[in-house]
C-alpha cells in the first residue's frame, strides 16, 4: 500500500479500519480572512500561476472554467492549484491519462456504457458529501482535506460527486465518468493536489427484467461477459453481517450475491487488460526478458479485499500482485439503495467503482513521479504521441536525466495557545496545526519544484510546553538543474510564506 490517496479506494475508511484511517475533524487552515474585491481567474495561461496574497486575503469572487463563485470564510483554494482546473489532463490527446481512460473505457462498451468526461470540477458540498451518505463530522469534509469555495461549494473530492445525478437522469444501463479531483495532501512523488479518477456503475431496473427476476437478468449479463485466466483470490463471503452487510431492507441475498459477481467480473477484466498491456509494453522494451518479467508471463494475481464506503455495502477493494506486491487499485461495492430511492428511481439496483488513473498511469507507463503529468515538457510528451489511437505503440516511458535534488529544513514554533484562545494574535495555534496546511504554502511558493516535504523533528518545550516541528523540503525540478541561489531564493519565499500565511516563529 502506498498512501492514504493514492487512488480512488483508500481514503476514509470507517474509523477503527486501516492504519490511515482519518479518525478526527481537524481544525481548518488560516489562509482566509477578510474578504477584498479582487478576483482570481483560473484560465491557465502559463507555467507560472499567480501565488497566494501574502497578506491573508482572500478574493470575493474567484472565476473557474467560465464561472464566477463567490467565496466566505471557508474559503481555502491556492492560485496554484485554481489554475489547474482548467487542464483536464484526462481529455488531452495522448497524455497518459487520456490513454488510460480510454483503455478503461474499451473494457465498458457503448451503448451498456455512457461516457461522462466533461463535469465541472465545482460540485455543491451536498453532491460531493451529503447525497452520498457521509456523515456530518466525516473526516473528509474538514477544511484541512477539501478545497473549499464557500461553506457550500468545493472542488469535487471524487467522481462519485456524480453519482446521484446519473442515478436519476438515467441514460443508460451503466456510465463511466472521468474527471480531475481535488484533495489537500502531503507533497511527495505519488500525491499532487489534483489527480484524475474514473467512476463506473451499473443499475438494472427490476420493472425491466423479464418475470421482475433481478437475479437471473443480472446473471444472464454476467454470462454473456468474455473470459479471463486471471487467478482471482476471494476468501470472504459477498456480504457478512457485521463487516460487510447486505442491505436486506431492499435486496435478496440472490440479487446482492449478482450483482457483486457482475461487478468483480467486469473489474478483473478491466484490471487485467490494464495489465497485460503493461506488461506487453515492457516486453517490447527489452525483448530479452527479465527473470521478473518472465514471472510475469504467468496469469495475472488479484484479490478482493472487504472495504467500506458510506454509498456502497457490501464494498470491496481489488488488490493486484504486481513485481512482487499486492497493491491496490481500486474501490467498489453495491449501491446504497438510498441513492437510487433519492434520485426517484427506487426500482434500479446496480453496482459502483472508483479508480485512480495516475496511480494506474504510472503502472503502465513506469513513470515514476507524479509532478510528471503536468509537465508540458516535449521530451515527456512526445513519448506517448500516436499511443492514443494505436494502443500496440504503447511503451514504458523513458525517464530524461535526474537533475541534483537539494535539501533545506525549516524549524519553527507554533503560536502557544489554541485557536479559541488568543484571537488577538495571528497564525495557526498547536490545535489547529495541520500539516497539509504547510503542504499548500510550499506547492503555492515553489510549486513543481519540489519533490517531498518530510517532517523530520518534532519537539515539545518542557517548561513552556509550546511545539516546534522541523521539515525537510526537498527541492528537485524535473526539467532542470536548480542552481544553488535559485534553491535558496525559493527557500527563502518559502519560508517568508510560513511566517506570513501561518503565522509560525521561524527558530
Ligand atoms: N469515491 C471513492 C473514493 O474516491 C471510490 C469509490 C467509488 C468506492 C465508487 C465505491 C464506489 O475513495
């Protein structure tokens, strides 16, 4: 397992689940204040965005994709990150995303499947959380997770955002959605800001199955599904009472127990399409094979792990054993019948999914830092020309040099009292403290410049009991060497951001 969002399933789980269970609402970060006239338009027009006001304001209306949002205290989105809205990655011809989605897509086929790629990234906070089952005091709905607009406006955490409104508009038997998703997080290879995800779901209708047999329509869909050698592992049951439930108010356990099995089948198809292609792809790459890669001419390895998500029960994450290790790649379960029955269509039942592309991306491509898919650097790009629309060209991509990183830490205090303590003075309190609040001044100041923020000391004051904490920023830029005076300067910038945006006491 690589981290806690790395791909669509992992993050926030049901407390008391996994080791990165989010367990708190944390407090939010201290980026607003009072609201100014200015606006902040997220066209994006060049490499380099406009960084944050360093003097804490925050612009009463901000404008993305055409749209003009008014923003309040709530209010936490970086320039930086508002730019990026206007990329979608996911639809440019043969970027690596757009591959992938397409390879996605070709396992769920039109006219069953309808393709969704063009959604608004702003998505109300009811959408993204509430029609979706999360609880008030859900852990992802803190300030200090979500990129907030207005109390009730955010950009989308995740695709299935969409759900509820597909649900009811009820196009077809099944969709895929493809779309950039926004969450704060930690700065290292595998985590950016934003990343693409793809959400699949399958409803059948029990007014239009023949005799009302849900059951049997579902498993007669199944049959006609093709085949596939790949050794699945499933040691659970589809649905325990206490761990994973069916939902007996609304479903058979024959009708749960199909739809489950309709679901694991389309997805180890799907992942063992995405598989064998990267497998494929290495192969060409060095025709001698490896003695991994001759590991790897043996079937594909999954397995389905029990999971929960608040839309889904019973869920499951899929795990595949890939050179050596069980990752996992994506999250799923039966819908909540809730979902169905608010968007006026209590007779459907169906199944959902979400997947990750970067993280599958860099599977497939062997691309081995996320800040790469937002370069617009030609000797990445024209590595994946053509590969859209003859997939057999497909390669591992060939890295360009690796420039010299170089390492600067940053010690500092936080203010001694809490938040609801001392309004007077400025800054974030121990209490309010959360890290991926120092995460988005440091990609706001010095954005894909650098490749990881570690915390690397941590210290409690005895006698005052004020904390001091020390990261690590490490600077690396993918597309040249960073003199020695440029690291410095933007170290500098950093660090002036902290005291300016956060209010810490540099030591
Ligand atoms: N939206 C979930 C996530 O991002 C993934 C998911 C989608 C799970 C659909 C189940 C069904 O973590």
């Amino acid at each position: 397992m690589i981290g806690p969002r790395c791909l669509a399933g992992a993050l926030w789980r049901r407390a008391g689940g996994q080791s990165h269970v989010k367990l708190f609402l944390r407090g939010g970060s201290q980026l607003s204040s009072s609201p100014t006239q200015r606006c902040w338009r997220a066209a994006y027009s060049s490499d380099s965005a406009p960084s944050l006001p360093t003097d804490n304001t925050t612009p009463r209306t901000v404008e993305i994709n055409g749209k003009t949002y008014t923003t309040d205290a709530w209010f936490n989105v970086s320039s930086t990150v508002l730019a990026l809205t206007s990329r979608k990655l996911h639809l440019q011809k043969d970027h690596p995303v757009a591959i992938t989605r397409k390879i996605v897509e070709s396992v769920f086929p039109g006219p069953t499947y309808k393709y969704y790629n063009e959604f608004d990234p702003v998505v109300s906070t009811y959408e993204n959380f509430d029609s979706l089952g999360f609880p008030p005091d859900h852990p992802g709905r803190a300030r200090s997770d979500t990129y907030y607009i207005n109390k009730d406006t955010l950009l989308r955490t995740h695709t299935s955002a969409h759900e509820a409104e597909l649900f009811r508009a009820r196009e077809s038997g099944g969709y895929l959605i493809s779309a950039d998703v926004y969450r704060r997080d930690e700065v290292d290879r595998s985590h950016y800001p934003v990343f693409h995800q793809m959400e699949g779901a399958r409803v059948w209708d029990r007014n239009q199955v023949p005799n009302g047999d849900l059951a049997a329509a579902i498993r007669e869909d199944l049959a006609r599904l093709p085949k596939h050698n790949v050794r699945v592992e499933d040691p659970n049951p589809p649905f325990h009472p206490e761990r994973n439930p069916l939902q007996a108010e609304h479903h058979t356990p024959e009708e749960a127990a199909a739809v489950a099995a309709h679901l694991k089948h389309s997805l180890e198809l799907m992942v063992n399409e995405i598989f064998s292609r990267a497998k494929a792809a290495a192969a060409k790459q060095s025709p001698v094979p490896s003695p991994e890669q001759q590991q790897e001419t043996e079937p594909l390895r999954v397995r389905w792990v029990e999971a929960y998500f608040p839309f889904t029960s019973p869920s499951w994450e899929l795990e595949v054993f890939y050179q050596g290790d069980w990752l996992e790649v994506l999250g799923c379960g039966v819908s909540k019948q809730e979902l169905h029955i608010n968007a006026g269509r209590p007779s459907q039942i169906g199944w959902a999914f979400g997947i990750g592309l970067e993280r599958i991306a860099m599977l497939l491509f062997q691309i081995p830092d996320i800040r790469l898919f937002w370069s617009r650097d030609e000797r990445f790009l024209r590595q994946f020309r053509g590969v859209e629309d003859d997939l057999a060209r497909l390669r591992p991509f060939v890295p360009f040099s690796r420039h010299p990183a170089c390492y600067k830490d940053v010690s500092f205090w936080l203010r001694g009292t809490s938040a609801a303590g001392g309004n007077d003075r400025k800054g974030v309190g121990a209490a309010d403290w959360h890290a991926n609040d120092l995460m988005e001044v440091v990609r706001d100041v010095a954005g894909d410049c650098v490749e990881n923020v570690r915390l690397v000391d941590e210290f409690m004051h005895p006698k005052t009991g004020r904390r001091s904490l020390c990261y690590r920023i490490n600077y690396r830029s993918l597309e040249k060497t960073l003199t020695n005076a440029e690291t410095n300067e933007m170290h500098d910038r950093v660090v002036s951001a902290l005291v300016e945006r956060l209010g810490v006491e540099i030591r």
